[in-house]
C-alpha cells in the first residue's frame, strides 16, 4: 500500500510540473502566434486537478479503479500540455516534420486521456464496475472506436508537397477508410462521450439511494461542463466546470451523506427558469422595441417589474416541478396534505394512527417509520422496519410532548436529503395532533374502564353489605317473629321479650339502610341543597360564605364538593386546633371553587398526604378538577378545589332536574322511628 501512495503523490507531482513546464513554454510565444490565446487551457486544468484529487481518492481508498483512472489520465493530459507547447514552438520554427510527428503523439495520447477520462470514468462510476452485463459491449465498442480514429490519424496517407514531408506511419491501403470517415463530417468523440453519460442515467435508475445520491453529482458535474462548453468554449467558466467534474467525484466518493444533489439540482433549476422567464420577457419587450418606436427602453423595466411581481410564484411552481421530477407525487407537500386530511378525517383515531404512519412510510419511500405515543393505546404503531438507528423526531402538541416518531433507512428510487426535511415538516404536527387523539382515546378507555371497574366495585360492595349485614338481620327478625307467635299464648312474657329483641333489631337494620343510602348519596344535598347541606357540616364552629348561584349544579361535582368539605372539616378539627374555620363555595361561569381555610397550627415540617388527603385529590380529579392543600404565610391551611362546568353539563343537570323534587317519594317512610 506504501508503494501505492509513493506511485500516485510521483504521478501527481509529475503532472502538475508538466502542466507548468507548458504553460511556461506557451508563455513565451507570440499571442498573435499561439493556436489558442490564452495561457491556460483546458488540458492544464485536467493535468493538474485530476491527479491531485486523483491522489486525494487514493490515499483514502487505495483499491478504488475510479482514483486510478484519475490519476493515470490526468498524467497523460499533462503531457498534452506540453507538447501541445513543443508542437507550437516548431510550427513556428519551420520544422513541420517535427510538428507533425508531435502531432500524432497528441492523437495517441488524447486517445488513451478521453479513454481513461471521458469514457472509462462515467462507465466504471463510482465501484469500480459497469452498469450491467449488457455495457460490455458497449464499452469495448466505444474504446475501441476511440483508439481506432487515432489509429485513422496516425496512418493517414501522406499529402503530396506538403512541407511536413511525407508520413513516415502511413498505410496506404487504409486511406479509403480514412476518408469516408473523414467525409462523413460526424463529430464521433461526442457521441461517444454521450453514449457513456448514457451508462450514468443508467446506473441512476437502477441504483440504490446510496450509488444514486453518488452518480447524481457526476451527472450534474457533467449536464452542467457540458452547457458552458457550448456556450462559451474555452473561457474560464467552461475550465472551472471541467475542474468540478473531478470534485463531484471526490464529493461523491467521500461525502455524499453531506450534500444533496437532490437539494442543488432543484436550485438550479429554480434559478435557470427564473432567468430565462426574466430573459423571455426582455427578449419579447425589446422585439416590440424593434417594431415599435419608443418601446425599446421599456424591456428593462417590464423584465425588472415580472421579476418582482412572478418571483416568488414562479419559483413555488419551478419547485413543485422538480419535486415531481425526483419524487413523483410522493415529494408534492399539498397532495400529502390531502391524503393526511383524509386519513385523519374518514378513521377513529387508532385506526388513524395506522394508517398516517403508512402514509408518511410511502411520503418519505423509507424502509419504515413508527410512532411510540406516550401512555396511548397502543403505545406504538410501525409500518416496516425502522432498522437498529433510526431517525428520531420528536412530536409535540401545542407545547407537550406527546410522543416520537422514528424514521428508518432511505429506500430505492429516491434522493433522502432535502425531500425528507420538506416532507417531515409536513407530516409532523399530523402526525402529532393524531398522536394526541389517540392519547385521548387511549385516556378515555381507561376513564370507562375505572368507572366500569367502580361500578361493579360498588355493586359487590353493596351486594356484601346487603347479604351479610341486612339478610342476616331480617332472617333473624324473622325467626324472632315464628318463636314469638309459637310462645305468645303460653308465655306472654317470653313473647315480650323476644317482641323487644326484634324491635332492637328492626333499629339496628334502620340504621344500616339509611348509612347504605347515605354511602351512595348524602340525602342532605337532596334535601336541602348544597349550601344548606355544607353549612350543616360547619357548624357549629366553622362559617359558610356563598358566592354566586349555587343551583343546578350536576351531582356529581355536589357529592366531589360535600366530601371533600366534610374531610377537610374532619381534618381542621382533630388536628389544626383552630379558633376560626371558613367554608367558601363560589360558583363562575367556568366552574365552582371551593376553600376551606383554617387559622391553625398548618402544615408539618415533613408534610406526607394519607387515605383522606389522597381521597379529596381523587375526587376532583374525577371530574377534571385539581384540589390542592398549601400552608398559608400567615399561618394555617388552605384547601381549594375547583370543579370545571360545561354548558353541557349543566344543561343535562338542568333537563334531570325539571321534574319537581317529591321528598315523599324518595323517603323510606316504614324506615322511621316511632
């Protein structure tokens, strides 16, 4: 590998004292006497820039035929240079057999140079190897035919009485072939050069979205020498496209993950039809200039005014345009659009999920995308495979975090630069604010699922105390009842006695039903209504303060308010050793708030919530509120709560409530102590 390294740094360094050696030689020649007027020529820009990026290739990549071919070529168009000078020099000596003989070593050597550089190079691009089994032909065609018209030159026939006397290589039996090729007037180099830039559009289409993001910068390299050569041959622009074919290579080999060709083709194609929308308009202005007088100082004017009035259009339709040539409908930000709206639009939200993962999958053409939703259900949906090292982009709903979204590998027929960024900017927030419908989905089940699992909790609770407690005791007063009418003739007195017993009883089973029904619902809120029903639970010595109006509430924030009230009461009590307690229920359009504030001991130092604290927490929570507890800075605590209404709500509360209350209808009237 040392003498690898040793070999190319001699050819570089070769290459580029020959190039100077020419350009010295050429120096001194006459201007009016030189074939070219310039100094530099397109042949010194190969023979320097060639090897020396050729040597850049090799140091990194020793084994790579593309480095090689850089190097070996662009050494041997630095020999054209300088004989390119030698050949000047003794044209203007006089000795023309000297000339013609360097002339033919030019034809030999740009033969082997366009071989190496022209032909070999976009066929081998960027492995090493051809296209396909099919370009083998094509390829020993096409160097074949090269080496065959220098071959045509070099045994040309000589010229009668030319001053460069005759061809010391001619054979004359190949002169008829020389000039029916000569006579057909057909520029075969370019052809040539053009049937292997046919092999890179090629490869283009059949390559992966690595070798393609590759052959992609060699094409524009190539489209764009191409397009200065034939507009300005060599001038200084035709030479710098000629040095950055070389330099998409190496950008190509090394560093393609860190440019998109993608990105700078668009560009260029924004800005080329832009000019030449900006051109036409000039060019149609000035030809009304020329028909009618007094029109021609108008054309930069009205071209000055289409530029600022059609720019940004032109340039959103120029874009479009080029997302439809590289991406098809997949790279189009409003079709996607569409699609997503329709997606979110025809399905709930976990199917919804599923299917815009699918969708931005086929949007961004990559191996697999899936979205992990934070507490959802499910917590994650993937389409493919996003492989070990995806792509992480975060999704965010209105400043919370709903969840990520991981991108995998780019796949086939597509460039993975630019397209992804303007096709993730729109999927995101679809992709988030579906994230968080299906968060809420996902909250809403398990809210069915608690108050499912409460339901039945209850109902056990209930079928317990019911079975246990009251079957018991009226099996008891029933048996009570058969002993007492067996003994009432015989013995009154055992009668009486069983008669007190199952009175007793019929007390103990009261007081059961009415705790039972006083579990499920404090028959003071029905009875009185919240206020009075609170300031029962305040007094004596806690006062009540009432703001707004408190009724048509919905019951269930009337019992989350009474019980918490009750526990926070409880809880002034036993351990604030309060002398003053204030109870405040205030109603708004958005809610009921609820404090009860306490001038006691407040909180401990080392303040740990238990079952009752928890409880109230619970309670409000249920119902969308917050309850908090907080140590006041004057001393004592604080316990607010607040219960948000809807105007739904409180319309469902104001239908149920329509009917007027009948306490005799609610009462349990053979439940009442004599």
């Amino acid at each position: 590998m040392r003498g690898l390294g040793l070999a190319a740094r001699a050819l570089a360094v070769a290459s580029a004292g020959l190039v100077a050696v020419g350009i010295f030689l050429r120096f001194q020649v006459d201007v009016s006497e030189r074939v070219r007027p310039g100094v530099l020529t397109g042949d010194d820009v190969v023979g320097v820039v060639y090897p020396v990026l050729g040597l850049l290739l090799v140091l990194q990549r020793p084994r790579l035929p593309v480095a090689w071919l850089m190097l070996a070529g662009g050494f041997a168009t630095a020999t054209l240079g300088l004989s390119q000078a030698l050949w000047e020099r003794s044209r203007l000596a006089g000795d023309l057999h000297t000339a013609s003989l360097i002339g033919d070593y030019n034809a030999v050597v740009g033969a082997l140079c366009i071989v190496a550089v022209d032909l070999l190079l976009p066929l081998l691009f960027p492995d090493g190897r051809l296209p396909a089994r099919r370009w083998r032909p094509v390829a020993a065609l096409v160097v074949g035919m090269v080496l065959f018209l220098a071959f045509l030159h070099v045994v040309r026939p000589s010229v009668p009485g030319s001053p460069a006397g005759p061809n010391p290589f001619e054979i004359a039996a190949l002169a008829p072939l020389e000039a029916w090729f000569g006579g057909l007037d057909v520029d075969w180099y370019l052809i040539i050069e053009g049937i292997c830039v046919l092999s890179l559009v090629d490869r283009f289409r059949t390559a992966d979205a690595t070798a393609r993001r590759q052959v992609g910068w060699l094409l524009y390299a190539v489209a764009a020498n191409w397009a200065v050569e034939s507009w300005m041959p060599y001038s200084v622009p035709a030479m710098l496209t000629t040095a950055a074919i070389p330099a998409a290579i190496v950008i190509a080999v090394t560093r393609y993950r860190l440019y998109g060709i993608d990105t700078l083709v668009s560009r260029t194609l924004i800005a080329a039809g832009i000019l030449g929308a900006v051109g036409a308009v000039y060019f149609a202005v000035s030809t009304l200039g020329l028909v009618s007088a007094g029109l021609g100082q108008l054309a930069g004017l009205a071209a000055a005014l289409f530029a600022g009035v059609a720019f940004q259009p032109l340039r959103r339709a120029l874009r479009r345009l080029a997302d439809l040539l590289f991406y098809g409908h997949s790279g189009d930000a409003g079709h996607l659009t569409q699609r997503l709206t329709m997606e979110v639009h025809s399905t709930e939200p976990a199917s919804a999920l599923a299917a815009v993962v699918a969708t931005a999958r086929e949007a961004l053409t990559v191996s697999g995308v899936a979205v992990e939703v934070t507490g959802g259900r499910p917590e994650r949906v993937a389409v493919g495979l996003v492989g070990p090292s995806p792509r992480e982009v975060p999704l965010v709903w209105h400043g919370v975090p709903v969840g990520r979204m991981l991108i995998g590998r780019p796949g086939q027929r597509r460039f993975p630069l630019a397209h992804d960024e303007r096709m993730i900017t729109v999927l995101t927030p679809f992709v988030a604010d579906v994230a968080h419908a299906a968060n809420m989905a996902a909250d809403l089940q398990r809210s069915r699922h608690q108050i499912l699992t409460a339901r039945e909790e209850e109902r056990r609770r209930l079928r317990r105390d019911l079975h246990d407690g009251l079957g018991q005791a009226l099996g008891d007063m029933a048996m009570s009842v058969t002993m007492a009418r067996k003994v009432l003739h015989d013995s009154p007195e055992s009668a009486e006695r069983l008669l007190v017993r199952l009175r007793a009883g019929m007390d103990r089973v009261t007081h059961e039903i009415r705790e039972l029904v006083y579990g499920l619902r404090p028959p003071a809120l029905d009875d009185l209504g919240l206020a009075e029903a609170v300031r029962l639970l305040a007094e004596p010595d806690a006062s009540l303060v009432v703001e707004g109006e408190l009724d048509e509430l919905p019951a269930a924030v009337e019992v989350a308010a009474y019980r918490i009230t009750q526990e926070a009461l409880t809880n002034a009590r036993r351990h604030a050793r309060a002398s003053r307690i204030v109870v405040t229920l205030s109603r708004s359009a958005d809610g009921l708030r609820l404090r009860v504030r306490d001038d006691g001991v407040g909180l401990p130092a080392e303040f740990r919530a238990g079952v009752g604290l928890a409880s109230m927490r619970e309670r409000a929570a249920e119902l969308g509120g917050t309850c908090a507890i907080t140590a006041e800075t004057e001393g004592g605590t604080l316990v607010e709560a607040s219960f948000p209404i809807t105007a739904d709500e409180a319309s469902d509360d104001e239908r149920v409530s329509d009917k007027p209350y009948d306490r005799s209808s609610h009462e349990l009237s053979y439940l009442r102590a004599p």
